[in-house]
C-alpha cells in the first residue's frame, strides 16, 4: 500500500468522501446508499479497460476519474480519461453518452472536463465537485432519455 499510486487513491478517496461521495469497491456496490457513489477500479466495455472510479449520481453513471500517482502531470491524461467516458457498457444506466463529467487526479492536484460545456476542455479546480452540482448541471439540460 505504499506505493505512490496508492497513495494518491487514498487521497483520492478522502477527497471524494469529503465531497459527499460514497467511494464503494466494485464488488460491494449499493449505487443508492448516497446520492453520490464513487465505485474503484470499474470495468469497462472491450477495449476501454479500467475506469479507476465511475461516478454515479442518483443511480445513474454520470462521470470517471483517472488517478495518477503523485507528482504526476494531467496535461493530456484527458485524452485517456475521454476514452474511459465513452466505455460504459450499454447494459449499464448513465444520464447521456459519453459520460459527461471527467476528472484527472493526483490527490493533489485535480482536473476537470465537462462534456456538458459547449467547448469542454480541462481545467484545475480545488476540490471534486458535490453530488448535487453534477445533478443540478444534468438536470438543466434538455432530458434526452438514455436507453440501454
């Protein structure tokens, strides 16, 4: 547990806790223990591979975060992080795809990417953001329904 990536998931995961998300390991998964579920190492459809978390808002996949161990630049990581944001299996709920919120972390230093944005592109912010920001975001859209 002492390598730097695991480091920086464990800040990681305090991080999204202190933000209002439940972070749950993929084999214990209750998507409504919270408005906000944060499920690690989730596996994606073929070809996309792990997403280290999958954000759920209200039962529905919403966003993905791509850890970096510490010290790590995110400039460019987005382009792995949009690739995770399209793998979601169909068979799985989400709000829209591509998921539309992406997130590139060290623990210490954290990017974001909103797919809702006209031109989205990624940029520093000081925290993850609530459950209910991406909720309030989602919902001021259009509702297109996503079917499976």
């Amino acid at each position: 547990m002492g390598s730097t990536e695991q480091l920086a998931r464990e800040r990681i995961d305090q991080l999204l806790g202190a933000a209002g998300w439940a972070v749950q390991d993929v084999a214990a998964v209750d998507l409504h223990a919270a408005r906000g579920v944060a499920l690690r190492e989730f596996p994606l459809g073929a070809g996309h591979g792990f997403a280290d978390y999958l954000l759920y808002v209200d039962g529905k996949a919403a966003g993905v975060i791509e850890a970096k161990k510490r010290g790590a630049t995110l400039t460019g990581v987005e382009i792995q992080s949009a690739r995770y944001a399209q793998g979601l299996p169909r068979s799985l709920p989400a709000w829209r795809r591509p998921l539309p919120f992406v997130y590139e972390s060290t623990g210490a230093e954290t990017h974001f990417s909103n797919g809702l944005d006209p031109e989205p592109r990624a940029r520093n912010v000081f925290a993850f953001h609530r459950p209910e920001k991406l909720l309030e975001w989602l919902k001021a859209l259009p509702q297109t329904p996503v079917f499976a």
